[in-house]
C-alpha cells in the first residue's frame, strides 16, 4: 500500500515544460517583457485566462512586439500555456 501511494504521489508531481518561439520581427528588443497564461484543469479553461499576443504585450508595457515564445508547462491534471512577448 506504501508504494501504491509513494507511486501516485511521484506521478502527480511529475511535470513537463517546453518552451518554443513562435514569432520574431526585424524591431529591436527593447528589454521588455511581458507575459499572459491561461491555465488548464482536467481539459476545461477555468481560470480564464487569456494568453494572446496583444495581452501578453499590454502586461509589459510593449509597443513593439520584437519577438513572441511559448510555453507550456504541463502536469498531472492541470497545463498551463504562457505567451511571452519581448519588446519595446
């Protein structure tokens, strides 16, 4: 039975992140960053969040978008997909 729940415990806390761009203009990086997630629970958008380019450059403050990443950091049961934006 201790291994059983040792088992779970190590799969629930068991996480990926991946990272990848998705986007780069000739702007110059002004240093700059912002970002905007949503997160996932067992495939349902609960928190409603909202991980688009033009919010992700608000929350930073960007004019100029330079360059647009992504990332996911995924778990058991909930994902979280982040939209990093740098600029000017």
């Amino acid at each position: 039975m201790k291994i059983l729940v040792a088992g779970l415990f190590i799969v629930s806390m068991a996480s990926c992140s991946v990272s990848g761009p998705l986007f780069i203009t000739d702007n110059p990086d002004g240093g700059k960053v912002g970002e905007s997630s949503y997160r996932v629970i067992f495939g349902f958008i609960l928190d409603g969040g909202d991980a688009s380019i033009k919010s992700a450059a608000e929350n930073g403050s960007i004019t100029k978008v330079s360059t647009v990443d992504t990332k996911v950091e995924a778990g058991l049961f909930v994902t979280r997909y982040i939209t990093v934006v740098t600029g000017e």
